[in-house]
C-alpha cells in the first residue's frame, strides 16, 4: 500500500559519515510504528542492527541484476545507489559492470565523508572516505569518459547524479552543481533548521531537542506547526541565494553550470578554477573507452594494469 507513494529507489552502499560501518538501533528507540516498518515483532527484545553489506549482491554484476529487479518490482520507477567513495578502482570497476551488463541506475548519490550523524563513530565521520569535491568530480569524469553523463548539458546525461556532503549555502549547492551534480542533498542543515544542536547524543534516545527521540518526555520538543516554517523558510531561502549565484555567473540553467565558473585561490597571488584543480574534469565523453584520457583516470579505469591510484 505504501508503496505507491515511493518516487525513487536508493540502494545505499555506504555513507560519507561511517563508509564500511553498519549501524545498530537500540531497542529503546523502536516503537510500534517502528517496529511495523521494519517487519519486527513487538515488544522488541533486541537491538536492531543494520550489517554494513547486502545480502542480494556480493559484486557489481550482482548489484546491476537487482538494480533491474528493483525497477521491474516497482513499475520501472528510478533506482540507484549511495555510496562514499574509497579506492577508485572500485567506482570503475562498478560502471565497467554497467557496461557489460547493460544495465547502469538512473543515479548515483555521491556522499562525501563530510556527511555526518551523532551515532557514527568520530574516527569514521572525521577520517575515512573521500571528501566530496574530489569523489564528485571524480565520479562524475569517469561517467563522462564512459559515456554515461554529458559535461555540455548535463540534462542529457544517461546517470544523474546527486551530491550530498555539507551543503548549508546557496554557494555551496553550486559549488557542487560545478563539479558535476544535477541535484544536491541536504541533511544537517535541515536539521540545523529544526534546531538540532549537536548535542551528539542521536543513537541514545536522549537528544534534547526531540528530533531523534522517541522519548514522549523529550519528543515534545519537536513540534511540527512551528518546525515546518523554520525548515521551509530554510529551504526557500537557500534556493533563492543559489539562484542568485547563478544569475550572477550568467547561467539560465543549472545544466550550464561547468567547472570553470568556480575559482579558488590556491596560493598567494594565485587562483586556479574547478578545471584547472581537478584535471580529470577535462576527460572528453567516451574517452575512457578508448584508453584515452587523464593519466589518473586511465590509471583507474585499468583494473588489470596492478596501479592503486588514490582520487586524489
């Protein structure tokens, strides 16, 4: 029944606050509500842990099989996947599946370990994973150079591509619109907007602002009439500075957005745009199939030339 009003399908490989880390919901914190969307007898005796791998894929031919079941299963609404980027040869060798198989997502939501939680542990949120400027802009050259996304009219592209990392600006969302993404996520922020004050206490059942409770005595905090103008004036605000930006950079549309439209000073008296940092970003559609391209990217591209290249 509830699935009718399901827009999209995401299969979460990993996230930027904890990557190769389950996570576990205490038992305190389910309740019935819970409990029935998680197909759990209640009362629950037992802690509910979410292992860190999947139980329908072992490897990426496997996960491109059930990405189509997923869509088959669903009335061919969109499915894809999240995942924070670690060695680059594991992205590669993920759309090298895509094109054996011809089977590839509709998108891909890159999470970079800036992402954050309270319940993840800090030497996974504060030190692995890969930072969202380079794993976006790294997978999004990759695509290009597989022929999977349009670096001229992104709209084009065969794989949308989703951002998601620290976005708290209108500068921020299109800094990340430059480096390659059609959409940018947002979390902290919006929690930011509903007063979150990152009391770190999200896994206890004890945050005192009610947001990731489910304690009656501390839920109250959260009151919906009064939440829901502060996360819209957030959220409307936010795109309006956005489009501002881009007003500003001469752009109609964010499928014109291109990395050279951002510049950051690089030294004294030195500055170098998107392009000109990320030199993968300069990969040519189709590139990569050939042996061609940026030495790192081929270098990633070649699962067999015994090369680790780090993306950056």
């Amino acid at each position: 029944e509830s699935a009718q009003y399901v827009k999209m399908i995401e299969i979460k490989l990993s996230q930027g606050a904890k990557p190769a880390h389950g996570g576990m919901l205490p038992k305190e914190k389910i309740t019935p509500l819970i409990a029935e969307a998680r197909m759990l007898e209640y009362p629950v005796e037992h802690d509910c842990n979410s292992p860190p791998r999947h139980s329908s894929f072992s490897n990426p031919k496997e996960l491109c099989a059930f990405i189509e079941q997923l869509r088959e299963l669903s009335g061919g609404k969109p499915v894809g996947f999240k995942l924070c980027v670690g060695q680059p040869e594991e992205f590669t060798e993920l759309v090298h599946a895509f094109i054996e198989t011809g089977i590839h997502p509709d998108f891909i939501t890159v999470d970079g370990s800036e992402g954050g939680t309270g319940a993840a542990p800090p030497e996974f949120s504060n030190s692995i994973g890969t930072p969202l400027p380079e794993a976006l802009s790294f997978v999004h050259a990759v695509l290009v150079g597989s022929g999977f996304r349009d670096p001229v009219d992104k709209s084009k592209s065969k794989i949308a591509l989703i951002a998601s990392g620290k976005h708290l600006t209108g500068v921020s969302l299109f800094k990340s619109f430059c480096l390659g993404a059609d959409v940018a996520n947002a979390a902290r922020s919006f929690l930011f907007s509903l007063g979150c004050i990152q009391a770190l206490k999200c896994n206890t059942n004890t945050c005192p602002t009610g947001i990731t409770t489910s304690d009656p005595d501390l839920e109250w905090g959260l009151d919906p009439m009064n939440k829901q103008v502060r996360v819209f004036n957030f959220h409307k605000k936010t795109l309006h500075v956005a489009t501002e930006v881009m007003e500003a950079a001469g752009v109609n549309s964010w499928t014109e957005i291109h990395p050279a439209l951002f510049v950051k000073r690089t030294g004294i008296g030195t500055s170098r745009d998107y392009s000109e940092i990320f030199e993968h970003l300069q990969v040519k559609p189709g590139e990569l199939l050939e042996g061609t391209g940026p030495k790192r990217l081929v270098e990633a591209w070649d699962l067999h030339d015994g090369i680790i290249n780090r993306v950056v």
